[in-house]
C-alpha cells in the first residue's frame, strides 16, 4: 500500500528533522558531538525484479566523534582533549565518559562537573607519586602542612686561588712583679707647701729704706726647678709701709713676679707664694709647689734679718708633696722585631693603665694586646651597716657584697663600664673584673671605727687592707688608714705576635717576668670568627624550616686551610665549613668540659676534601650532620619546634622518615674547587612553612599541580582518559555523557599522552562539532522530504477516491 510507504517517509523525514534539530540546539554545548540519520529501504517479499519497496527505515542514529575546536577559558580547571579519549565520571556509583571538560571544586575539594559527578585519576602520595588506581581526584583545599628541613643540597665552587687566612703566632702574658699587684696609697695628691711663721700687721719695716732680701729654692723632679733671688722695696712695686692684708697681698704679688720673672741668669721656678690671713689678728705667706703630687722641697735661704717681720727664715722646714696611689707600673720601652729584622720600640708611660698600654701596643705592625684587670675583696666588716665603698669615684650604696655584686653589674654599662662583679658567699669574697682591663680603684668610708675591707690583685702577691679609723686610736698592723689612703689595682696584658714577630727580650722590670721560650704560647691567629669577615673566605645563606614551618636563616663559612708539605698534619685542597643557624653556634656539646660548659653548644665545624682535578673527595670528606639545632624565637628562646637529636643521643644518617628531631643533612655533592670565583651554582632544602592553595596547574600528560603561597608546588594526582574499541557504538546520556554499552566495547582507561589517547588541554575547553551551515541545509532537505512523502499519501488519497466513485 502506497499509504504505509508514505507513512515511513513521513517517520523518517520527522526523526532526521528532530536529530538535525538536536544538532543545532547543542551548536554551543561543550562537548557535544553532533549526529545523523542513517536510512535503510525496506522491501516486501517478493521475486526477482517484481518486488516492490515497502518505505524507508532508520537503521542508526550515527554519532560523529571529530575533534571540536579549542577555546581557551584561561581557568584552571576548564579541561580539553586534544585527540583521542574522554573524561571518566562518577555519577553516583556509574562510570560515565565525556568531552565536557568543565570542572570546578566542590565543598570537600572534590573536581566535580556542573552536574556533580566526580572527575576521574590517578591520585598521587605525599611524595607525589602517581598510584595505579582510578579514584575521585581531591584537591588539598585547606592548608598546606608545613615540612621540616631534613636535606639541604648545595652545590657550590669554592676558589682555588683564595689564600689561607689563618696564621700561626705566639702569645705572652706580662707577669712581671709588679703586676696586678694591690697598690695602696694617698687618695688623692698633695702639694709641696711651706708656710711661713705667723705675724701681725702693720709691718715694723719701711720699704723705701729698708729693703727685705731672701733666696726661694724649689729642689724636685720638676720642670722648671732651682733658686730665685727676691728684693722687696718699693721700687720693685712693695707699698712703703704695709698695714692692710691688701698691702700684704700686693707684697706676695711682687713676689711672686720675680719668682716667674727673675733677674738672668736665674730662670722661673714653679712655685706660688700667697697671703694668707690666718685669723686672731695672724697673718703668714705661704709657698706652694706649682704642680702636686711631687715629693719636692722648698726653702728660704740668703735673708736679710728683716724677712723675719714676713716669717721667711731658713729655719722654715717645708711638708713634701706625696703623689695619689696609682697601679705602679713603671716607664719601659717594648722592642718588636719584624719578619726584615727590623726594630719598632713602644715606650710605656709610668703609671698608664693595662687597657691604655695594650692599646698602644696594638699600633704598633704584628703585634695584638688585651687587657683584663681582677681584684678580690674579703674580710668585709660592716659593724652597723655603715661601711661606703667606692669603686672608680662612683660611691656605691650596697651594704653587702651580695647587694654590692647586684648595684656593680647594674651600673656595668653606664657610670661602671665594663666592670662586673661575682660573690662568693661561701668563700665570703666579691671578684671585680674590669673586661677592658681598666685600673680598678676602691676606696671606703664609715661612720664606724673598725669598718674594713681587704682587697687582692695579683694571687702570687700581698693583699692590702684599708680600715676606718673614726676614734682616732690607731688601725691594725698592716692595714691603711681609709680616710686618706685607697687601693689600686691594674691589670695584666695578653700579647700576641704574628708569625714573623717577636719581643725582644726586656730587662727584668715590673712588667716582664724573666722571658724563655717556655713564657710563649703557640696560637692560631685570625681564627674563624662569623662576626669577622677578615677570618673565612667565602659565605652564603640559605632558609630551612623546623616542625612548625618556620624559616631559620642557615649560614655557611668556608675557610681554607694552611698545606705545608713538610708538616704531615697537612692536606691538600682542604676546607672547613663553618654552619650557623641564626647566627648560632649549632655544633654538639663537649662533654669533657665541666657543667655547665658541657651543654653548651659548640662551633659546627666540618672538613671537606677536593681532588687535583677540583672536584670534591667524597672519600675524605666528613658526611654533614646537623645534630645540635635548637629553633629559637625572635627572643633567643626555643620556640617549641622539635629539637635536636645529638650524636651522643642517637643522631645518625640517614635521618628517619617521618623525622622525630630538628637534625638535617648537608649534601654538596658536586661542588668543585677551581681557580674561578666564589659561586652558588645550586642551592635546595626539602622543607617548607605553611602555605594556602594559590592556583591549580594541569599539563598535557593530566598531572594536576596545585601552587601554595609558601611557594611550593605539589603533585596531586593525574587526570585519567578512556577510550573503546568503537566509540561510535557508546550509549548517549544527558549532560554530554556516553555510557558503555555492548557495541562500544570494554574501555581502555590510561593516563592521557599515553597509547592512542591524546593530551590534555588545561584552561581550556572543547567546543561542539555541530556545524551549523551544513545542518540548516540538512533541515532543509528533510522538510523538503517530509512535504513529499505527504503528497504521496495526499496522492494515494485521490486515487483511492476515484476508485471508490466508480459506479
């Protein structure tokens, strides 16, 4: 019947009008692939060339898997295929495959697709290695825990032309006898005075008359010392008659003028006369020494007998000055002779201090000087509480030594610089140590008879005792009386000479003890010191990490050593390196050393070897451990991160994995001496701080990289893509999915790049391969198909009417 082959014209027209219509309205659907109709004739049973056809029938409704264009989205995890393969999904429990590559993160980390269905991969370790199973791929959305340091590798060049810094010298310790020793004297200086006998006023002389004649004779180790002839009338300036004490002071005015004026050949002395009223209606002229502290004499000698009326006899009899108390040190020259054999002198000054006298030694080429003073007080008696001690001028308020150990060390760095005290209760004594070696000075003063202190420099000589007289009745023997006398005591000097310098032997004097060879100390000069650049060669930083994610400042020094082939101890292309973590020394403690020293940490200090042709001797060179590491806070204190594990207590390589302590190896594999500069060619450590997830990074084998802003990056997992046997024989879904089904054969899932599936495309994402032209026309042609078939029937119709009217 004509009908029913209509019929499936009309059927077929309609289905390739809906798939042509589906094409178009997925023309923007990303991933969408575009289908068509494929049609079959239809024929009834018959014979030969007499069979007639029944229709058209829809054999498959085929599904084109070309390639669609690219479009770049620039967002992360926007995902295209370029080549083979699709998307694997978890929707609920069932595998879906997809070309929609448009993912997002849902509350758990998850990358999901708009509907939902977890995207597919490899998920990888905490190493970031890639695993075998297919899984739900997470990304690490919270924090980023942080990761200690357990490996630095530094590859470096260490110059091969740098010289050795270090240098080897002698030292030697002034132990003269008259060193350190306790000093005890007058506080404070006296002048030379002689005071004339006393009279009255008006003068019984007439000066126009009579003139008065007298000799001044200054006898001292002064500058300007000897006699002065002095005339007194009234033609050298004297009133004629001297009635007042202005008159009196006009006298001692002349006086003096021909005292600083003489008549050649005579020269100035340094003397001063003055008028001095003396009270009760008494008057005297006294003559005073210029300059104190001199044991000198003055007298009066060649008078006329009127020089009586002003007291000037000769029978006058003068009170000596006495100098203030000073350390002792005598006035030496100190010779230096230098590599050429030359002589350099260095002239001490009696009386200098240590610290003063080492800082002119030190101006002086190869040659280095300390200083250090200590004195020791005991036998402290304070009876009431009242005992005063001074210390360089400064009065001091303690009335203990334990409250004077607490007042001095709080005035170290201001009034006491550079003074520090320790008490010894049970050995009753209070030690003051001047770290410059400044003379230390002590004085006392009380209200209470008895009150003393005793005070010791130098061990080897006497200590000296200095106690308060306040009733008058004398002090014991062998003590000082306080209330004109104090203590000095100066310090000792460390010299050290350079290679190539050395002391010429001194005379036996207070400074120097008798010198030998055994007085000498071998030293290492410019020893390794981080604070000194002159002492390493070469240095570079680098940041490492401790449990708790902080960043420390890790240092390392490089020091040359000395070669000498006549010294055995010697090796060639030799380093040390020095290691400091925020500028602390980290090297494991000495347990030799007595408490608390044997806790303390100890100079990080390593050996490493090269061979003749620069590279490094892994053979030699010491394997780097890093044991003693305490992270400290910006305090200095430890922070609470995990601390160290030393060797003694079980610190070893390799480092255990998960790491239990702070400890951490140093790998320079690679690292050369050569006759190039100094340079860092690499520089890793394995540890970070907490970071937060910045940004997503996929690449073209599927591998998600995930960004942290402790600027780590961490491999998460590997996207996984599927293909089949026959693709075209999948089962579409809805949302731009394909189920397998029987005629598309079992899926072959793999990592992307990998076989026949093609690579990945990361921001990014594939655009339907509807083409919109070619299916217009396709609607077209089945419209134009539809209305036909429908004419046949319209035709049919007519013909069948006509047959029915027949009469």
């Amino acid at each position: 019947m004509p009908f029913d082959t209509a019929l499936s014209g009309i059927r077929a027209a309609s289905t390739e009008l809906n798939v042509t219509g589906n094409n178009i309205a997925n023309a923007s659907t990303t991933g969408f692939k575009s289908s068509r109709v494929e049609f079959g004739d239809v024929y009834a049973q018959g014979s030969g060339s007499v069979a007639i056809g029944s229709g058209v029938q829809i054999q498959d409704v085929a599904q084109n898997f070309e390639q669609g264009n690219v479009a770049f989205t620039e967002k992360d995890l926007d995902l295209a295929i370029n080549g083979n393969g699709f998307f694997v999904l978890n929707q609920q429990g069932e595998t879906r495959y997809t070309r929609a590559g448009a993912f997002g993160l849902d509350d758990r980390g998850f990358v999901v697709n708009t509907t939902g269905a977890f995207l597919q991969g490899f998920p990888a370790d905490a190493q970031g290695n890639i695993g075998g199973i297919a899984g739900d791929i997470q990304i690490q959305t919270s924090n980023l825990a942080p990761r200690r340091t357990t490996l630095v590798e530094s590859v470096l060049n260490l110059d091969a032309a740098e010289p050795v810094l270090q240098r080897e010298g002698r030292s030697l310790t002034t132990e003269g006898v008259g060193i350190g020793v306790t000093q005890v004297g007058r506080q404070n200086a006296t002048t030379t005075v002689l005071t004339g006998a006393p009279f009255t006023l008006p003068l019984a002389n007439d000066f126009l008359t009579t003139p008065m004649d007298f000799t001044v004779e200054l006898t001292a180790p002064a500058t300007n010392f000897g006699a002065v002839d002095v005339n007194l009338q009234t033609t050298t300036g004297v009133p004629r008659n001297v009635t007042t004490f202005n008159d009196l002071n006009i006298l001692a005015s002349v006086i003096n003028s021909q005292i600083f004026t003489p008549t050649p050949p005579q020269t100035a002395i340094d003397v001063v006369a003055r008028a001095q009223d003396l009270g009760g209606g008494n008057f005297a002229i006294v003559i005073t020494a210029a300059e104190e502290g001199l044991s000198s004499d003055i007298s009066i000698s060649g008078n006329t007998a009127n020089s009586a009326l002003i007291g000037l006899t000769p029978a006058l009899a003068a009170v000596s000055g006495e100098a203030q108390v000073t350390n002792g040190y005598p006035a030496q020259p100190i010779q230096v002779t230098n590599p050429d054999g030359d002589t350099v002198t260095y002239n001490t000054v009696a009386g200098d201090s240590a610290a003063t006298t080492a800082s002119g030694l030190n101006a002086l080429q190869g040659v280095s000087a300390t200083a250090r003073t200590e004195a020791t007080i005991s036998n402290y008696t304070s009876a009431a509480g009242n005992l005063a001690l001074t210390v360089n001028s400064v009065t001091l308020t303690g009335d203990s030594l334990a409250a004077l150990e607490t007042e001095i060390n709080g005035l170290s760095n201001s009034t006491l610089p550079g003074i520090s005290a320790v008490h010894n209760a049970a050995a009753g004594t209070l030690v003051l140590t001047s770290a410059g070696g400044g003379d230390i000075a002590i004085s006392i003063d009380s209200l209470d008879d008895g009150d003393a202190i005793t005070v010791l420099g130098d061990p080897d000589a006497l200590p000296q005792t200095l106690e308060v007289d306040a009733a008058a009745d004398g002090i014991a023997a062998g003590s000082s009386d306080a209330s004109i006398n104090s203590l000095v005591v100066g310090g000792v000097i460390d010299i050290v000479f350079d290679e190539g310098f050395d002391l010429v032997t001194p005379p036996n004097t207070l400074i120097f003890q008798p010198i030998s060879p055994t007085e000498f100390t071998n030293v290492t000069l410019n020893e390794f010191d981080p604070t000194d650049q002159a002492t390493y060669n070469s240095a570079t930083s680098m940041t490492v990490f401790d449990s708790l994610g902080i960043a420390h400042v890790m240092t390392q020094y490089f020091v040359k050593q000395e070669y000498d082939p006549n010294n055995p101890t010697t090796t060639p292309n030799h380093w040390q390196v020095h290691i400091q973590i925020d500028g602390e020394d980290i090297g494991d403690p000495n347990t030799l050393l007595p408490p608390p020293q044997n806790t303390v940490a100890t100079d990080a200090v390593y050996n490493i070897f090269f061979n003749d042709d620069g590279s490094l001797d892994t053979t030699r060179s010491e394997p780097i451990l890093i044991s003693n590491w305490v992270p400290l806070d910006e305090e200095g204190q430890p922070n609470s991160a995990a601390g160290p594990q030393n060797v003694l207590a079980g610190g070893s390589i390799p480092i255990p994995e998960p790491p239990t302590s702070s400890n951490f190896i140093i790998d320079y594999t690679g690292t050369t001496q050569t006759g190039s500069a100094f340079s860092v060619n690499d520089a890793d450590q394995n540890g970070f701080a907490t970071g937060r997830l910045s940004g997503l990074n996929i690449d073209a084998s599927g591998i998600v990289f995930a960004r942290f802003t402790n600027g780590e990056s961490q491999i998460l997992g590997q996207v996984a893509l599927a293909d089949f046997p026959n693709e075209e024989g999948l089962e579409p879904s809805s949302n731009s999915t394909w189920v397998e089904n029987f005629r598309s054969g079992e899926p072959r899932v793999a990592a992307a790049n990998t076989g026949a599936l093609g690579t990945v495309q990361a921001g990014a994402l594939e655009e339907s391969n509807v083409d919109i032209s070619a299916e217009l026309v396709n609607l077209i042609i089945a419209q134009r198909n539809f209305q036909a078939s429908a004419k046949t029937i319209e035709t049919a119709d007519t013909v069948t009417q006509t047959i029915i009217n027949l009469r």
